[in-house]
C-alpha cells in the first residue's frame, strides 16, 4: 500500500526552508532578547497513538556592550546565629567585602545582620565613598544565638523600600547555614514572604552553607520571585558565587518577561515539564522578573493533539514574548512564532526527523519532576520506594543516552551519576542530608536554568 502523508513532506520541508516551522530567531533591530522556538516531532507518525509534542521555548539575552548598566538595590542577608561562628562567617564577610569592592558609587546597599534578634548593621544608602567603612563594619561581625530568617529577610526588603525603583535592580541576598526557629518557619509563610516581595518588584537569592539549612525552604523563597539558590558545601566557593550573582545583576538586559503561549482548538497544553502544576487553558503565560546578557532561560511545554483533530490540525501552538527594556524603560514585543506539524504514516520517515536533543532534553526535565518525588518518598521514611523510583529514572535516563547527541549525553551522564550515589545513600537506610541538598540543588538548577 502507498504510503500516505497528510501533510506532503516536501510542503512540509518548504515550509521549513521558508521559516513557518520554526519561525526564526528575532526581527531587524537586535533587540535585547531573543526568542526561539522548536519541536522534538515535527512530522505525527499516524500510526502511533503517542499525541504528544514537547515545543522547547528559548529565550536568550542579547550580547550588549553598553557603558551604562542598571544601578544596584543590594540588601545583604546575613545569618550570624551560632552555627556560623569560625571558617562560615570568616569566608562570608571575605564575599561581602568583595562585593562592596565591585558596587559603583551609585549602587545602594544595606547589611542586615539576624540571630536571635535582627540588626539592620548598615541602613540602605548610595555606596559613594564609602566603601572602605562598610567593609570594616562588615570585618567586625561577630557571631550571636538562634536563627530569625523570616525576620531577616523581611527587614532585607524593607531596606530596599527605601530605593525601590525600576530604573534599579532590587534584590535580597540571604546566606544561611542553619534551620528559621525564630518567628515564622514554615517552607509555606517563608514563601509567601518571597512572593510578597516579588509582588513589589524585589527578588531573594538564597545561599545555603553546609548541610545543616533546610534546601526546601530556601529554593521555595528563591524560586517565589525567580531569583538565585546555591548550595555551597565548601565555604571557599563563597567568593565565586557572591563574584557570580553580582556578574549577573549588573548585566540584566531584561526585566518582566512574559512568554505567552496559545494553542488552537484540539490541542491541549498539558504542563511545562520539570515545573510543579499542569496547565488547565488554552493561553498559559510564563514570567522570568530578569534575563541577563547572553543568558539563556529554557522552558519545555508538553502539548497532546486530539484524536479527532490529528492528520487536520497543522498549526498547533503560537508563542510570543514581551519585556521590558530597563534602561530604555519602554516595553518591546517579540512578533509570534508558529509552530506546526506535519503527519505521516511512514513510521521510518517521522522516526527519522525527531530531534533527539530535544527529546533528552526534555527527559532531563523531567526527572527533576521524578527526583523530587523520589526525595517526597525519602523524607516519609520509605527508603526503598525511593531508590526503587530513582533507579528507574536512571533507567529512563539511559535509554534517552543512547539517542542523544553529544552535548546533551554530557548532561545525561552527569544526571545518572547523581542518581547513583543518592541509590547508594538509600541502600543503606536513608538519604544523607549533603545527598538531599545534592538532588535538590540539581533539581533546582534544571528547573531554573540560566545557562
């Protein structure tokens, strides 16, 4: 029997060449960021009853060599409860004195210091001339009693409500290396405090030092205003990451990006993969508060074409994106990408045209969504219900290794070793807290990926 393609593959490649199947990159002008779009099953083999396609949305900051950069709204967090006292808080103030040394003269910064009680050390102010006295201030902390978080990073944002604006970067930066025991606790409240503040204009990156700190609280209050986590197992890593959080906030092209997404009758969105919570219309919107230069925020939406619309539904998602210019502070629109599919029943034809490096990408997302579980399952003390999810994830992960180019095989690779020690961890009982922190971190990072 002839076989037959619904959608001829030389209409189909002609619309390729002609950019309607991917739509390409940017408009004339080079605009501070780019949008991509891109599909792991361009051609529906008609005769699998697989209905889903994943859509990979990149959006990327442009590289712009500009003079001028955002100003800086910069309030320090400091934990300098008990637990902090020797290489901790030595290694914390050596990063913050770093940081002053980068800030400019018209960069605002405050220092609030928390144990028991919480200080505000250093009132927000401009850095001016200044710099050499807030880094002796800063030299001569000491170490106090329990741990006040909430209270801390409340008072963090309360201090860049002095200078807060959208002509500046406005973010808290939390180091900790111990559990909230003072005042509101919960992972829930300390979340609902990010998104307060987000909800303001500010941001919280959180860094967590050794192995003591609760992770799930701290990716929580990261992730509710889309900022920054780290995981930071040996203080002497402190100084590349304060040097990395301020490469970032002082090169943001970027701010309120929405990417919308819209797809016809008779297909359905169902999630953005490796993200908490399914998607329930037929027009979702996904925010990121910045994007910086040369920067690289993925997202993979997992789209199921009806039954009674396949071989006759062609175009099957539009994605648009919008933003704002901070330093021009104007709003710019990115025009729609549309995406469409082909159909065939030649098996061997639509085999032949799937990327692989999508696909393993999203396998990738998709097992933070897995680990996370695994990790759900661990902390109720089923130990072998959690190694017994994880090694089947290794397994998933495999089989997507033996497909992948090369540069996703990296990645994959890197996944399964992750996979194996926190397998090995759970064979013996339990999942070790540097293990725990070790997945979250790995989930967090794939999650919210700033490549």
């Amino acid at each position: 029997m002839e076989r037959k393609h619904l959608f001829s593959l030389s209409g189909w490649l002609a619309l390729v060449s002609a950019g309607c199947l991917l739509v390409p990159g940017i408009s004339s002008g080079e605009p501070s960021v780019k949008l991509r779009t891109s599909l792991d099953r361009p051609l529906i083999d008609l005769n699998s009853e697989d209905r889903k396609v994943v859509i990979k949305i990149e959006v990327e900051g442009g590289k712009v060599d500009r003079q001028e950069r955002m100003p800086v709204n910069l309030a320090i967090v400091l934990d300098r409860s008990g637990s902090m006292s020797g290489s901790k808080l030595e290694q914390a103030k050596q990063a913050a004195c770093y940081l002053v040394d980068q800030l400019e003269p018209t960069d605002v910064i405050s220092l609030v210091l928390y144990d028991t009680e919480v200080q505000v050390a250093l009132p927000a102010g401009k850095v001016g001339k200044r710099a050499d006295k807030i880094q002796r201030m800063i030299r001569g902390i000491q170490t106090g009693g329990s741990t006040a978080l909430y209270g801390g990073v409340d008072t963090g944002g309360r201090e860049l409500e002095e200078f807060l604006c959208d002509e500046r970067v406005n973010r808290v930066m939390l180091l900790s290396d111990g559990i909230a025991n003072i005042g509101p606790s919960s992972n829930r409240e300390i979340a609902n405090l990010g998104n307060r503040l987000a909800r303001k204009g500010m941001s919280v990156t959180t860094i967590g030092l050794g192995d003591d700190y609760n992770e799930t609280l701290m990716t929580a209050l990261a992730e509710a205003s889309d900022a920054n986590y780290y995981y930071v197992a040996d203080v002497e890593e402190l100084p590349k990451v304060f040097e990395r959080e301020l490469g970032e906030l002082k090169s943001i092209v970027a701010r309120e990006i929405i990417i919308r997404i819209r797809c016809p009758k008779g297909v359905r969105p169902l999630r953005v993969l490796g993200r908490p919570g399914e998607l329930s219309k037929q027009e979702e919107s996904i925010v990121f508060a910045t994007l910086s230069s040369e920067q690289s925020r993925d997202l993979y939406l997992e789209c199921e074409i009806d039954p009674e619309v396949i071989g006759k539904v062609t175009e099957i998602a539009n994605v648009g994106a919008e933003y704002r210019d901070p330093l021009a502070d104007r709003r710019e629109t990115l025009g729609e990408r549309v995406i469409v599919v082909g159909y065939s029943e030649d098996s061997e034809l639509a085999a032949s045209v799937v990327d692989q490096g999508i696909v393993a990408e999203a396998e990738v997302s998709r097992n933070a969504e897995e680990v996370e579980r695994a990790i759900a399952l661990a902390d109720q003390g089923q130990a072998d219900a959690s190694r017994e999810h994880l090694a089947k994830q290794q397994e998933k992960l495999k089989s997507a290794y033996a497909m992948a180019p090369a540069a996703q095989q990296e990645v994959l690779e890197q996944e399964i070793e992750s996979l194996d020690e926190a397998v090995r961890d759970l064979e013996r009982g339990q999942l070790s807290k540097e293990q725990r922190k070790v997945l979250t971190n790995r989930t967090w990072e794939l999650r919210n990926a700033k490549k």
